[in-house]
C-alpha cells in the first residue's frame, strides 16, 4: 500500500472539514449516468407517514427445543411489488415482505420463542447492478438470492443467517428464535454475500420488537403513541424507479458508498404524521445503507433518548442531535405537550427535511411517563476480559486511491477464522481503524459496551508499526452508554469494545455496517468456541 495523497491530507491536518465531521464520509458519491429526482421539486408533507403492520402468526408449531412446546410459527414471504413512495411521483418497483417495504413488523415478549419461515418468492431477475467480481457474486451465481439475518438477535447459528447460506426463488428457510433478551428494537434485513447492499436497498427490511416485564413497568408512550420510524436514504430515476449508481469500469460496478438524496420514513418520502400534544416514543432505525444520520427538530426542541441498539439506557439523556450510524437505533421520547398547534420539522445534517409532525391544538391528557430511571446497565469491568484483540480497520487503494476493497485485520472473507472466543468469556476488542472513514461496526449474537476512543498517530502505526495515541481516551457519549450491537468506528482512533459472548456457540460473522464495505470484503466470520 503506497501513501496517498489523500492519506498524507489527512495526516497533516489539512482536511479540517473531514477531521471536524469524523463520522461523514470524505467521498463524494459517484455521480449519477443518468438524471435523477430532485427531491427538493416535490411538494412536502402531503403522505402521511405510514407505519408497518404487525405480523401475525399463522399457526403454533413444535418449538426445537421442546417439541411438546408450541411457540408461534410466522411466514413471510419476500416479493417484488409496486408502491408509491410520494403521492406525485409513480409508483417504484420494490422488494419486501408480503406488499410491504419495510415488512410487517415481528412483535414478541422476552423468553417467547418463535418461528419465521423467510420464503424467496422474488422473480428471477434483480433490477440493480451485480458486480460479479466480488467474491460471492460470481457470475455462476443464481442473480437473485437472499438470506435473511435478524440484527441483534441472540440466536443459534443456523438461524442467524449466514451470508453462504442463500437460497433462490422458490426456496425457503425457517429459523428459529428464542428471544432470550432483553426488550429492545431489532432488525431483520438481507445479508446475501456480495450483494447484500442491492437486496436491501431493493426494499428487504423490517422491524422485529422485544419486550419485557421490566420496560412494560415503566409506563412509557405505547400503543398509537410509540412509533416506528425506519430511515433510509434512496435515489430515484425520472420514471420514479430506485437508482444506484456504478463505478466507471464496467466490469467491476461497485461504488464504495451509496448515499441517495431522498430520505425515506418508514417507505415514504417526505411524510407527515398528525401528533397530539403529549408524549411520544419514536423507535429509530437507521436503516441506511452508508448514511449517518444527524437528527434535530427544526425547533430547536431536545429530545429524551432512552435506548439504544440493545435496550434502554440507565437513564434518560436530553439531545439536541441524535446521530445514527447505519445499523444503529435510538429509543426517544418525544414531548410534544408545549407545542399545540405546531408543525415541526424533522431534520438530517443541517437542512435536509426528513418529516413533518403536526401537532393538534386539542389540549390532551397523557398518563405516560418518562422516569428518571429506566434500566441499571452493569458494567463489565475490564478486569473480567481474557484476552484482548486489535483488529484493524482497512482499505486497499488504486492507484488513484478509489477503494478496490476494505478489510478487517487484513484478511478476506475466505481466510480461515481468526477470531474464536470461548463461550461465556469476556474479551475486549481494539478496533483500530487506519481509514479515512467512520466504519459501524457490527458484531452478531451479542451485545457489547463501548469502552472507550482514543486518537492515534496513524502514520507511525502504518509504516513505521509503532503505536502511538494522541491525547486521552475520550467515553462513550452518553447515548451510546448503554448495550451496543454496532459501534461507529472513527477514522484514526482506536475504539474499544467489551463483550460477553454469551449464547451460542458456532458459527458467526461480525463486519463493516457499510453496505458496500460489508459487500466488499469488510466482513469475517468468528467463531463461538465450547471452553475445556
Ligand atoms: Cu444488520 Cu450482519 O447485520
Ligand atoms: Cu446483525
Ligand atoms: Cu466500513
């Protein structure tokens, strides 16, 4: 790897914007080949804001723990559909689940098990660009395929859906998931090898819930006043269809980050949703292939975060910004209660508009609460922790320093397992990352905490392998002190995560949250070993 010139700006300071906005990326995306919608051209606020149905079990079935256990048994079948993503553009080819993108959403108690049958009724056509010189997506590969993972889920490992194991139209896979966890929001989404960005951006997502005794108690907004809010950025072409752009070389099309220029909520672009003056709780996911999103209310008004990926957090933090890295979800009570008769506006970065809220004039009564304490998160001192890893963060350049591929502690996907915890044990891993971008990092099965980031001379560390930090450990932010799946990973720091593996043993992957990176060979597989 020589040293770019892009490297050596960054080393000297000189890209001050990419050093003060760490977690925004610091390439351009690749210019559309053809016209794309202007967001910006359409009329505002005129959808309401749709929100995914619940799923429903269609029958119990024997549990394959207990087989005289009958847990619920659900189908959902993934297909390609039509649906209006704005009332003035046409209707968008979409894949999902049943008719909806995102799909119905899972909804279970702690401790209930149950069974999804993921079936692949897709056509046999994909309508976005395979590379087929990423390892995975050879072109003796069945173009469509998918397999389906359920993000944050505590499952055995034949049912977490491994990237291998996709299965073509008119095949299925029934998983199994005992829901041994605390309550929080979780994802399910396409995890296909080599192109898993295109499958989840063609629309396979949705929302699976846990909840628990302890959650229940603390009386928070529920039932029409807890709302799911799934975020993704798309693009359009004139004729309303996704677009996705390609690279310059037509036999290898992949664009090492997508970002689109339309946000859409919960399948629609630019929607409203009509608010009483009280309390609500919004569950955010960012559903986004690479964007991280930086939410504000165009008010000025902060918000209550009171979770984060893998359940509450001890205790509510007040925000005036919520940032989501792709993968990442934040739990917010909203209080709408001095603000009747008021239009608010929910906003990305610095303008962008996401949605509206419109919130009625009609004083209400609102018997929920927000507590001052939600849920104790014990911390996992670093004393208990076996053994520690440092894992790097990394991309190959051309020559004119366009990613060709990203990789974790230098090894491809195929390389044989390097990471191999013992179940039960505690380890500590040093995500170290020498790129010029924030990478998510998302490890399967467990929840982990956030330790802590720290500045290191990267230049030393590259070609010299000398390890040298700059300046002092830096915490967690407040709305990250809680249980983690994924982790924002910043350019030049060691970030450090502490983590239980506790489960399963098997079997995993952990990789990039990026979907080009994850696709591109930011992915490994780890394996849950049995201890002596
Ligand atoms: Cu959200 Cu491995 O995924
Ligand atoms: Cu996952
Ligand atoms: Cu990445």
């Amino acid at each position: 790897m020589s040293i770019t010139r892009r490297r050596f700006i960054q080393q000297s300071g000189i890209a001050a914007a990419a050093v003060m906005m760490p977690q925004m990326a610091h390439r351009q995306p690749p210019k559309p080949v053809k016209p794309v919608l202007d967001p910006n051209t359409l009329a505002a606020f005129v959808d309401p804001l749709p929100i995914p149905g619940v799923a429903r079990s269609t029958e119990l079935r024997p549990s394959p723990d207990d087989p005289k256990l009958k847990i619920p048994y659900y189908r959902l079948p993934m297909r390609q559909f039509q649906a209006k993503v704005h009332r003035d553009m046409k209707p968008t080819r979409l894949w999902g689940f049943g008719t909806s993108s995102p799909g119905p959403t899972l909804e279970t108690e702690s401790g209930k098990a149950m069974l999804v049958e993921w079936a692949n009724e897709l056509p046999r056509e994909h309508f976005l660009p395979i590379d087929h010189s990423l390892h995975g997506a050879e072109s003796d590969k069945p173009d469509v395929r998918s397999v389906i993972h359920t993000h944050g889920a505590k499952v055995p490992p034949e049912s977490d859906g491994y990237p291998e194991n996709w299965y073509v139209p008119g095949k299925s896979a029934t998983y199994y998931y005992p829901n041994q966890q605390d309550a929080t929001l979780l994802w399910y989404h396409d995890h296909t090898l080599g192109i898993n960005r295109l499958n989840v951006l063609a629309g396979l997502l949705g929302l699976f819930i846990v909840r628990d005794p302890v959650e229940d108690a603390l009386n928070l907004p529920r039932g029409k006043y807890e709302v799911p809010l799934v975020l993704c950025d798309r693009m359009f072409d004139l004729d309303s269809q996704l677009y996705y752009p390609v690279s310059q070389h037509s036999s290898k099309p992949w664009v090492p980050e997508f970002f689109g220029n339309a946000i859409l909520v919960n399948g629609k672009l630019l929607p409203y949703l009509d608010v009483e003056p009280r309390k609500y709780r919004f569950r955010i996911l960012n559903g986004a292939n690479g964007r991280f999103f930086h939410l504000t209310l165009a008010n000025g008004q902060s918000v209550s975060q009171i979770g984060t990926d893998q359940g509450l957090l001890p205790a509510p933090v007040t925000l005036k910004q919520v940032s989501l890295a792709p993968g990442e979800r934040a739990d917010l009570v909203l209080d709408f209660s001095d603000h009747a008769g008021e239009q608010i506006v929910l906003k990305n970065d610095f303008a962008a508009p996401i949605m509206q809220f419109r919130v009625s004039r009609t004083k209400v009564s609102d018997p929920s609460s927000l507590p001052a304490g939600l849920r104790p998160v014990p911390k996992i001192a670093e004393s208990e922790a076996v053994k520690t890893r440092t894992l790097r963060l990394g991309e190959i350049d051309d020559l004119v320093q366009y990613p060709v591929t990203m990789l974790l502690n230098d090894k491809h996907w195929n390389a044989p397992v390097t990471e191999d915890p013992v179940l039960n044990s505690v380890e500590i891993w040093n995500l170290m990352n020498v790129t010029d971008d924030a990478h998510p990092i998302h490890l399967h099965l467990v929840r982990f905490q956030i330790l802590d980031r720290r500045r290191f001379e990267r230049f030393a560390y590259q070609y010299e392998n000398i390890l040298r930090y700059r300046g002092a450990a830096a915490a967690p932010e407040p709305g990250e002190a809680g249980w983690k799946d994924t982790v924002r990973a910043d350019p030049g720091m060691v970030t450090r995560i502490i983590v239980k593996f506790e489960g399963f043993v098997g079997r995993y992957v952990w990789h990039c949250h990026i979907l080009e990176h994850e696709d591109n060979e930011m992915m490994r597989p780890y394996d849950v070993i049995a201890g002596r």
